[in-house]
C-alpha cells in the first residue's frame, strides 16, 4: 500500500527541525503526527521542555512545539509500507527537506527520529548545502517498540533531552 506523509508543521520561529520516516497506521488514521497513544514523542517533548503530560488536543500539541521553537515533519514523503514498521519501507520518495530549509534558513539543527530518518535524509540529501550547514543529530525512536538499548520511555528521554539545548 502506497502511503504519504503529512505537511510541515513549522513557522518563522522554528529553530529546531524533528523529522521522522513516515507515519504509522494509527497515526495515518488519525492524520497526526505521532497519533498513536503508546508512542513517546509527546511525553518526551512535553517532559524536557515544561515537565508536564501532553495536552490531549491535538493542535494544542501542534501549537506547543511551535512555541518552544520545534517543527516537525518527516523524511519521506511517500512509499510503500504494510503496516507500521520502518523496515517494511519500500520505494522511498523524500520530502523535499533542503526546499523546506531555503524557506525557513532559521532551522539550525536537524534531529531525526529514528534510524530510518537519518538514514533517508542522508541518502538523498546528505551531500546538499541545505543539510552540511546544519546540525544533524540522530535521536532513538520514540516508537514504544523496545529495542536492545531502548527499553522504554525512560531510556528514551534520558536521551532526547538534549533538544532542550538546541533551541
């Protein structure tokens, strides 16, 4: 099944650029960034910058990352997946992330959500002007499947904290 990513989420204020792969089957659904209930990436965002739970409302969500200076989109604009997993990724078409970066030359710092972003981002765009003259950090993803370093939200955070410095 053919599946898109959704439009940037970033304003003029935006120094810090989170993209992840691609959406999952519950996030697609929902027509949110990170939808799905058990994924990290709010409880993480909303702990480093405020130390609080998430707002249940999703442009509530929307509007918090852009008021602490975050944008979010993702690597891949389309592909081929069943399912959820990145490593079910097939037929990759990327965002066109230098354009986004033209438009907003505030961006200073990349984080990408995963190994599938950073991998992405790198193989079609590693090499442009738009990407060397920024950092580019490669974060664990906040997808609650542990893996053999990232067990759990805690593990996770303890890393992710240090977007808390890159704005």
């Amino acid at each position: 099944m053919i599946v898109h990513s959704f439009p940037p989420v970033i304003d003029e204020n935006s120094k810090l650029l989170i993209l992840g792969s691609m959406p999952g089957v519950v996030s697609l659904r929902a027509h949110q960034y990170y939808g799905h209930p058990r994924n990290y990436f709010w409880p993480i965002l909303y702990e480093v910058f405020e130390h609080r739970a998430p707002d249940t409302e999703y442009e509530r969500r929307l509007a918090f990352a852009l008021s602490h200076q975050v944008a979010l989109w993702d690597s891949i604009a389309a592909c081929e997946r069943e399912g959820s997993l990145d490593a079910d990724i097939k037929d990759v078409v990327p965002n066109e992330i230098p354009a986004l970066l033209r438009r907003f030359p505030q961006v200073e710092t990349i984080v990408c959500n995963g190994g599938k972003s950073f991998a992405e981002l790198n193989k079609h765009h590693g090499k442009t002007h738009e990407i060397q003259s920024r950092t580019v950090i490669k974060l664990p993803s906040t997808s609650p499947v542990p893996t053999a370093q990232y067990r759990g939200l805690q593990d996770r955070l303890a890393v992710w904290k240090v977007i808390e410095t890159l704005v």
